[in-house]
C-alpha cells in the first residue's frame, strides 16, 4: 500500500469534487482518482460547453430578429470553428479552477484509472493501460461518482464524422447544412435548437409519443408548436431503421408512428438518446456491488449494497443531472460523517433544467403525474402573453403552471417554459424545500416588471384569484 486516506473519490465531476470539498471540509484526508481531467463530463463535455455554444445560438437569434427594435446588420460573418474555441476555453478555465480548489481544500488528486480490488482498497493504472504498474490506495470510505456515457441506438453505430455523440457535436470541425438528432431529451432538444438557431436544417425524431418525455405533456406541446414554427421538423413515436453512411452524407430510414417509413438524407447524425452508468471495469462485482440496469444501486444515504463504498451522481441513476450529483456528495459525506440534520434527497424535487429556446424548467410531478395520486388539486397556469416584462423584451410564448394540494396547500409541481425560466425555477424549489403553501406563495411580493411576476400569476391562478389573466 502507498497511502491511506478516510475518503477516496472515484471520478472529479461535479458530484466527485464536491463530495471530496466537503470531506476535506470535515477534516477527512481525502483524495480524488480521475482518468481524464478535472471536472468530468459536465464541465468538459456536458455542461458547460453546451452553454457556451447555446449563448453563441442565442446571438445569432438576436441577429436575426434585429428590425423591430430598430437595428439593421449586414456583413455579419460567422465562424464556427471560433464559437468551438470559445466553448473549450471556458471549459478549460473552469478545469483549472477545480485544480485550484483541489489544492486549496488539501485534496490529493491522483492520475489514472481506478478499480476496486478489494475492501477499502482501490487500485490505479496511470495510463489505464493493463500492462502498467497498478499502485494501491486504502480508504474507509470510497465513494464512486464516474460518470456515464452516451446511450447507444441498435443500428446506428457513431463514428465521430458523419454519426455523432454529443461529443462529437460540441467539436465540429464545420456547420452541417443538415442535422437529424435522434431522441429529444434535454441533449437532443438543446443541440436540435442550437444548430438550428446556427443555421442548419434539423429534424428531430423521438420513440415516445412527446418529445421531451418527462415533462409536462403541456410545456411539451408548447416546446414542439415553437420548434415547428421555426422550421424544425419533427418525428415522434417514431424510430430510424436503418442508416447509410456514405462520403458526405447519411441516409436515414425513419419509421413513423403510422409504420410508414419516410427517407431523409442529411450530413450529419446526432444520437442523443440518453446516458448509461460507467459501472464496468470498476471490479463492483467482486465487492459486492449490486447494479440495476446499468446504474448502481443506493439508498437513501447513497449507500450500496457494499459496506464502506456509495454511489453518486449520475452512475447512481435518475435524474442524471450535475446538481443533483453535487447535492448527492454533500449529503453522502455529511452523512458518513456523522453531521447532524443531514436529510435525505427528494429526487422528485430536484429541478431539471433545458436550455433551448424556448427555455423549460420544473420539478415536482407534472399534471398526469399529480392526477395519478388521486389528490384534489389546484392548477393554474400564466401566459407570458400578458406579461410586460416578457412583452418588452419580445420573448412572451411560454408560461408557468403550477400544481398543488387543494387540501393542504403542498406545492406538487412547477413547470415553467419561455425566457429565463431556468433562472427562476429556484423559486420554486426554495418554496418546496421550505414547505411554503399556495397561500404563503401568493403573499410573497414580486418586483415589478419582471419576468417572475409570471410565477405568483400562476399561483394567483391555481388559488382561483387571478389578477392579470
């Protein structure tokens, strides 16, 4: 053995360096083992490049729409290869802080990739090469946060040129004419929006019957009528089979929802059909670590089925978002720490954000979901169409909806789409985490003109005393 440690981190993203911040926080000597580099997917692949780019596609939309507001442009140019860069330099910047707070917080990071070989032991290939020298760490507490990876499709087969990852979509080397993204969750609906928005012909094609399949059937509607208007074409409960690569472009069988099969040929593919756990070659078989349908089993505390190892972030499975990861570390080291008041995750309530235009963000069940219960229920929903905020800046299609307890006020869902929602949506999780009812909601005052004020109009609603609706 080389060095012992109280917590060992697998992985660096923002569950792992997290979860490694607040060891240190406790006093735990800690460590990090990560392959790649500082921030894991999130930051250097997920993230926050996908941002850096979406606020490059937002430009280009404000260009475009200029005239009202009295401006003419001409002689504008646009260089991708300039946007990419843009992105990987923040990426970048963000890794080396993360590097810093490393250092700042006393955390060892070591390089290489990790196995478990053993209780409390973890072994380290430099390169991950199986003909290196393995060097052995000890720790009474690891904790696994790697990560997942692109799901694949049956049939479509990346190969980094002509079918992309979103890996590959965050580095092209130009701006295809023509994009067919398959599958509509947050990925797909944020690239499909980005590279429309840059200028290529997209379309869009999802297996379940709504594009973004866990929102709200209402906000999806409203995203899809957007997406159509814009131009962006759409295929649901629809699937491709098959896909022909050729030199320059690739032919796609999409099969339909009415069976018929329609032929479109583009330049590029984007598979973004979901993620799946990086739980292989971690040797949680031989420790007793139980995995479901590719993600790790955990309890409440992020526990697994082995003692001494838990399990964060997206390997832990739904919802596979960065936020959720990083409050998973928190309350995992709190709780093998034995800090007092830790409480459990209501992964329910955790908010999930995506960032195409229109914006979408909620939490809580939608209203099928809440209906489901059985409860009584007060829905209310605000167009933007009436609000000034929204009209002044003209960005007013969207709206808030928000689902509570007629009984006990408890607020079940909040689903928001249009301008900036992601911003806001914290509002009402902050209420949620505060047990605040409908009426303590609509006693809250909002400033004025704000994008906001839209949420204490759904409130208003839901309580059947709407003011500007």
């Amino acid at each position: 053995m080389t060095d012992n440690y109280d917590v060992l981190v697998i992985g660096s993203g923002p569950g792992g360096y997290v979860a490694a911040i607040r060891a240190a926080q406790h006093g735990l000597r800690t460590a990090v083992i990560e392959r790649d580099r500082l921030g894991g997917i999130c930051l250097n692949w997920g993230c926050i490049p996908t941002k850096a780019l979406l606020h490059g596609a937002d430009v280009a939309h404000t260009l475009a729409n200029l005239r009202p507001l009295g401006f003419s442009t001409s002689g504008v140019e646009f260089d991708m290869a300039q946007l990419v860069e843009f992105s990987r330099g923040v990426s970048g910047r963000l890794s080396d802080g993360i590097g810093y707070l490393m250092k700042k917080n006393g955390i060892d990071v070591i390089t290489g990739t990790a196995r478990l070989t053993g209780k409390g032991v973890v072994g380290v290939r430099e390169d991950g090469d199986s003909a290196s020298p393995l060097t052995e760490y000890r720790a009474d507490h690891i904790i696994l946060a790697p990560g997942a990876r692109p799901r694949s499709v049956p049939g479509v087969t990346p190969d980094g040129d002509r079918v992309w990852t979103y890996f590959d979509a965050l580095v092209p080397q130009e701006l295809p004419k023509s994009l067919l993204v398959i599958g509509s969750g947050a990925i797909g609906v944020e690239f499909a929006s980005l590279y429309h928005d840059l200028g290529s012909a997209v379309t869009l094609v999802e297996l379940a019957p709504q594009i973004m399949p866990v929102e709200d059937a209402a906000v999806a509607g409203h995203v899809r009528r957007q997406f159509e208007k814009r131009g962006i074409e759409i295929h649901t409960g629809a699937s491709v089979s098959g896909l022909t690569v050729g030199a320059d472009s690739v032919a796609v069988t999409v099969k339909c929802a009415d069976g018929s099969l329609e032929e479109r040929v583009v330049e590029r593919v984007l598979v973004a059909a979901g993620i799946q756990g990086n739980v292989e070659n971690l040797g949680l078989e031989d420790v007793g670590v139980e995995v479901d349908r590719g993600f790790v089993t955990t309890d409440e505390w992020c526990r697994t089925t082995a003692f001494g190892i838990y399990a964060i972030g997206d390997v832990a499975g739904a919802p596979c978002l960065a936020h959720k990861a990083s409050h998973e570390g928190v309350l995992c080291v709190d709780k093998l720490a034995g800090a007092p008041h830790v409480t459990p995750l209501d992964k329910d309530y955790v908010p999930g954000c995506t960032y195409s235009r229109p914006q979408v963000a909620s939490l809580g069940l939608t209203e099928d979901q809440a209906r489901a219960t059985g409860r009584s229920l007060q829905i209310g929903q605000f167009d933007l169409q009436a609000s000034g905020k929204a009209l002044a800046i003209g960005e007013a299609d969207g709206f808030v909806k928000t689902i509570f307890d007629a009984d006990s006020g408890e607020l079940l869902g909040a689903h928001m789409v249009g301008p900036e929602v992601t911003e806001q949506i914290q509002g009402f999780g902050i209420a949620r985490s505060l047990e605040a009812t409908g009426d303590d909601l609509a006693d809250v005052v909002f400033a004025h003109p704000t994008l906001s004020e839209a949420m204490h109009e759904s409130v208003l609603s839901a309580l059947g005393r709407p003011i500007n609706m």
